[in-house]
C-alpha cells in the first residue's frame, strides 16, 4: 500500500495532474516506469528536464521550438506571405501533420470568451496585425468550429478587413463543435483546399 508523501506518491500525484490522467492511470503509469527504469524512466526523466530548460514560444507564431524564431518561422521552404491562425500549438502540430499547408503559422492561445472574460488583449492579436503589415497576402483562420473559436475568427477578420489581404476559413469537413487536433490527417487536409472567404 502506498503511504502519503512517499517520492513514489509525490510522482503520482503529480502525474494525475496531467490531462487524461486520473490517480488510478497515475499509479498504473508509475509501476511501468519502476519496471523499465533504464529504458523507459531515465530518458524520460532526462528528456523532461531538456524540454523544460529548452523549449520555449517562438516570438514569432508562438510554436514551441528550442529556437526563436522556430524553426517553421525560418524555414525557406515556408511562404511568409501566407499566416494559419490557430488557437493553440497542439492546433499547429494537427496541421502540420496533415501535410496540408506550406505558410507559416500564428498561435493565439485561446480564444475571446465572454463567459470566462477573456478578450483580445489576452491573446496575441496585437502581434498578428504587426506580422501582417508588411508582405502578407493572406490570413487562414483556423480557429475551432466552436462558438468562441468563431467569434474570435470573426473578430480577427474584422480587424483585417481595411487590409489588402485575402482572409480565408477553413470549411469543407470541420464538423459543428470540432476541435482541430482530434481531426483525421484526411479531413482536415480537404479542409484546408476548400477554404472559404473568411467574410
Ligand atoms: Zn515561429
């Protein structure tokens, strides 16, 4: 039986913190790293430890990368002309793995919400209008089909629309209420070659 405030409960405890993780999955994960301490627990342990000390948000899009810009950003294969608005990075790593899309990208990290008061200064709109002055031909809004993932697309369209720029939506597949990173690669590549005026 474990005993409270055991380092074995500490680990529990902390790994039941994380999304889909309840104590029970917890424990069950912290019994399979015991079992492979070599090759499974230290790694990982080592790997944990690097990302935190070396990963950080571009200062560009706001992806995770050990640089900054991120390596997307100083990609020459990318078009810096065209900009995928997307509300969080794991957003961003649905796309790119779809393979669907060669611009570059802006994470908001979030979305407007009234309900939890959150609105335009919490997010990194300011930055997207700066990014947009100069070069850009078209913003992909690819906000989720949710309501607020809507009215933050809308509210970015507003701000853009005095602009020489073509605003686009991604529409065809996107199903009412979805959320990007649990789309199929297949989805939502069609998705992205049937975007549509934005407004
Ligand atoms: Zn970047």
């Amino acid at each position: 039986m474990i005993t409270e405030n055991t380092p074995i409960e500490q680990l529990v405890k902390l790994l039941s913190k994380l999304p889909g993780f309840g104590p029970r999955s917890a424990r069950r994960s912290v019994l399979q790293l015991m079992k492979q301490r070599d090759s499974l627990m230290l790694p990982l342990a080592a790997t944990l430890k690097y990302v935190a000390e070396n990963i950080h948000h571009c200062s560009e899009c706001g992806n995770l990368d050990n640089s900054s810009p991120c390596h997307i950003c100083e990609s020459q294969k990318r078009d810096r002309g065209t900009i995928c608005v997307v509300e969080e990075v794991a957003d961003l790593w649905a796309i790119e793995r779809s393979h669907s899309y060669q611009g570059v990208y802006h994470v908001l990290g979030g979305t407007l919400s009234a309900l939890d008061g959150r609105g335009p200064e919490q997010l990194r709109i300011d930055r997207l209008l700066a990014r947009t002055q100069a070069g850009v031909h078209e913003v992909i809004l690819a906000t989720n089909a949710t309501v607020d993932g809507q009215m933050t697309a809308h509210y970015i369209a507003e701000r853009l629309k005095d602009r020489n720029i073509r605003i686009s939506r991604l529409a065809h597949g996107i199903p009412v209420g979805g959320e990007l990173d649990y789309l199929d690669e297949g989805t939502l590549g069609t998705a992205f070659q049937a975007r549509l005026p934005a407004a």
